[in-house]
C-alpha cells in the first residue's frame, strides 16, 4: 500500500469530486443567485424540507436522446415504406428521438436525500446524468451548489486492477491528497468488506462485491451533491444498513444524496424524501411513506 500511494503520488488529481467515476458538472452559480430564479414547482410540493439553503435546482427539464441510424417502427424497412420514400425523394430514415425527461422542476436542499423511484425506461438514471451535468439539457437547466458526483453501477473502476489499486487511483480521482488517501485506505477495504480480494483483479469479483467497493470508495469523501444509481442494491442486508448510516452521515456534513434503487426498501430506510418519475415527468414529490404508497399502488 505505501508502495502503491509514493507510485501514483506523481498522479495529479485534475478532476476533483469525481467520485471514481464518470463526470463533472458545468459550472455552477450559488445558492443566492439562483434561488431567485425558482423554478416552477414540482407536482406536489415536498413536505420534509427544507433543510437548508437550495442545493441543486432543476428549471423545467427536457433531454433528448438522438439515435441515429435508427427508424421508427412506421419507417421499419418494407416494400411499400422504401417505395413512399422513393417518391418522396426521402434518404434512408436518420434519427429516432426519445424524450426521456420532460419539464421536470424541483428544488433540492442540504440534508436532502432524496429517492427517485418509477417503472424501467421512466427516466430515474437519464435525470441523474443531467444533474451530475453529464447530459446537455435540451431545454430548461439545472443548477448545482458544488460539485455533484455521480456513483454508477459502471462506475470507471477498472476491472483488470486490484482493488488496492481501484481503491488508490479512485482516491486520487476524488482529489485526494496522498496523506488522505493513505488515511482512508483500511477504513474503505473494512467497509466494502471484501477483505483479502482486496489484493485480486476486480475482474474476480461478484457483482455485489464490486459495488460495494464502489460505494465504500465514493462515500469516503464528503460530497457537496453525491448521486446514486442502483449501487446499493446489490449490496446484503447488513451492507444496506452500513451504507445508510453512511448516507445519514453525508447528510449530516451538509451534503445532499440522490438515491436510485429499484428496492424500495433501500429508499424507504434511506429517504427523507422521494420523487416518482413516470413517462419522464414527476408524477409525485414528498413524504416516503406517502409516494412509495401511491407507487405500489401503480
Ligand atoms: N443512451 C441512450 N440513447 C437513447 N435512448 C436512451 C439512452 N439512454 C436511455 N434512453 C431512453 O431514455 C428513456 C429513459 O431511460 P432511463 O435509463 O433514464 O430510465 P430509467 O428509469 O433509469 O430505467 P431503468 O429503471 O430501466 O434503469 C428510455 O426510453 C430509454 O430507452
């Protein structure tokens, strides 16, 4: 390990907050200069909050996916299609566009840590890209204090490396300095609990043992925004319990967690409130008891 931490102490950390994963956010104007552009209000106004000042503020939120090289089904290659585009002088169908977000507003506070639930394909994993600013807006905008990190099942580790390698150059990728990251290496291993494979390829991993590598290096660093997709829930009953500790924690320093798990449980243990996504709009925002009620209800 001390090897390890002199061997990429040369590494320079350029992208802080990273979350040894996969992006940045655009930069962000404060709390102050945005709250006066409020945005419209969600569905149902949450109950819980707030907490604190405004962390992340989502104004009317469209994305838009361009597939190209993709036909709508009414374009699919047949006789008579090809023949209509003929003699319309059409090229070969182009583009598909899927709308995954539509005018989604909500404001977010210090202390939130929010669920987001709905049905596959509703939208929950393209709305936290936007706010970890890795998808332009097509329209509308959202706005973050700090930096938001997002923590995917696909997170950049790099399967050929050890964990004790994942672990140091994550560190690293969050901006760690190499005294913090020696500080902070037993106490990541001890709460991902993969003991000696710590010392194997993550490529022998399980699923379960990746992500939870993944979440002990990500929530070792406070987080002004941290967001979570589905990280947990892989994880055993004890890990859920350890991890929302630790997500009580991040809150507690102020930080502001999004949560996405299609286990209810998790978000209902961890969630102080939750958002319902349907067909990319909210179709409920508030109190978890009462959206995960109407959630199940359908
Ligand atoms: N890279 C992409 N290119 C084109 N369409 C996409 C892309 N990613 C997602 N979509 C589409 O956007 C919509 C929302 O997808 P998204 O993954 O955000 O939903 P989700 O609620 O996270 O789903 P799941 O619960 O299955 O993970 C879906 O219709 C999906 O097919």
């Amino acid at each position: 390990m001390a090897e390890l931490t002199e061997e990429l102490s040369l590494v320079k950390a350029e992208e802080p907050a990273v979350a040894g994963t996969d992006g940045k956010a655009k930069p962000q104007p404060k709390p102050a200069a945005v709250s006066a552009a409020q945005p419209k209000t969600a569905a149902t106004p949450p109950l819980d909050v707030p907490t604190g000042t405004p962390t992340v503020i989502v104004d009317d939120l469209h994305i838009i996916y361009r597939v190209y090289g993709a036909a709508s089904d009414a374009e699919k290659g047949n006789a008579v299609n090809a023949l209509t585009r003929i003699l319309r002088r059409q090229g070969r169908p182009q583009m598909k566009e899927v709308h995954a977000v539509k005018g989604v507003s909500f404001v977010a506070y210090h202390g939130d840590a929010i669920g987001i639930v709905g049905r596959n394909g509703s939208g929950k994993s393209t709305l936290l890209r936007a706010i970890a600013g890795l998808l332009p807006p097509h329209s509308g905008a959202v706005y973050t204090d700090g930096q938001p990190s997002l923590l995917g099942v696909n997170a950049a580790l790099m399967r050929e490396l050890t964990g004790e390698r994942n672990i140091v150059l994550g560190c690293y990728a969050m901006g760690m300095t190499p005294a913090e990251v020696k500080e902070k290496y037993q106490e990541i291993v001890d709460f991902s609990g993969i003991d000696e494979f710590v010392q194997l390829p993550m490529s022998t991993y399980s699923s379960g043992m990746g992500a939870r590598l993944r979440f002990a290096i990500s929530s070792a660093k406070t987080h002004d925004v941290l967001l979570i997709d589905e990280a947990l829930a892989t994880g055993d009953r004890e890990f859920r319990k350890k991890s929302e500790q630790r997500i009580r924690k991040i809150r507690e320093e102020a930080g502001t967690v999004f949560l996405v798990a299609h286990d209810l449980r998790v978000i209902e243990e961890t969630c102080n409130r939750v958002i319902w996504l349907h067909k990319g709009k909210i179709k409920m925002d508030g109190d978890p008891k009462e959206v995960l009620a109407a959630y199940n209800k359908g």
